[in-house]
C-alpha cells in the first residue's frame, strides 16, 4: 500500500511539472510544438556547426542538404525569443556564415 502511495505522488509531481513547463512555454508567448521543434533544431545546429568546420569543400548534393538543414534550423530558431539561444549565437553564425557563402557560390555557378 505504501509502494502505490509513493507511485501516485510521483506521478502527480511529474504531471505537475509538465503542465508548469508546458504554461511556462505558454507564457513566454510560444507554443509547445514550436518550443519542441526549436530543440530538435539546437541539435541540427550543433551538427552543421561541425560539418561546417570540418569540410571547406564540399560536393554539390552536400551542398543541397546543408542548405536544406539550415533553412530549417534557422526556421525553427525564428519562432523562438532570442534569449533561448543567446550561447548558441556563434554556431547560429558560423552555419549562417557558411549557408551565404554556398548560397553564393551555387548562384555564381548557375
């Protein structure tokens, strides 16, 4: 009897602090799916930030996917204040810098 009492006030303690994230969210003037769509996109920066570094050269269908992923990413980051990603603002940088530069590129190709 015990073991269910600890079960249910722990289940009542998670619930109570997803809805206190969820009205956080809320209350920052986002919404949810937004909020959870800009932290798959922070993992995506942190990806394209390393590929950025690593590769200079990079093949046509390489170029196709990281502009891809960065439109997304950038997409995602617009829909979110500011202040959530000020540490991310280098790599957020450095994508962009690199995303002009292909853009560029491509577009003198062309």
């Amino acid at each position: 009897m015990d073991l269910l009492a600890i079960i249910y006030i722990l289940v009542l303690i998670i619930f109570f602090l997803i809805a206190f994230a969820i009205f956080q969210i809320k209350s920052a003037g986002m919404k949810v799916k937004d909020f959870w769509t800009f932290i798959k996109a922070n993992q995506t920066l942190d990806k394209l930030y390393a590929f950025s570094k690593k590769y200079e050269k990079l093949s046509s269908q390489e170029q196709v996917i990281f502009l891809a992923e960065a439109e997304e990413v950038f997409s995602a980051f617009s829909k979110v204040p500011d202040m959530l990603w000020e540490e991310e603002y280098t790599k957020y940088m450095e994508v962009l810098n690199k995303y002009k530069d292909i853009r560029v590129m491509r577009w003198t190709s062309n």
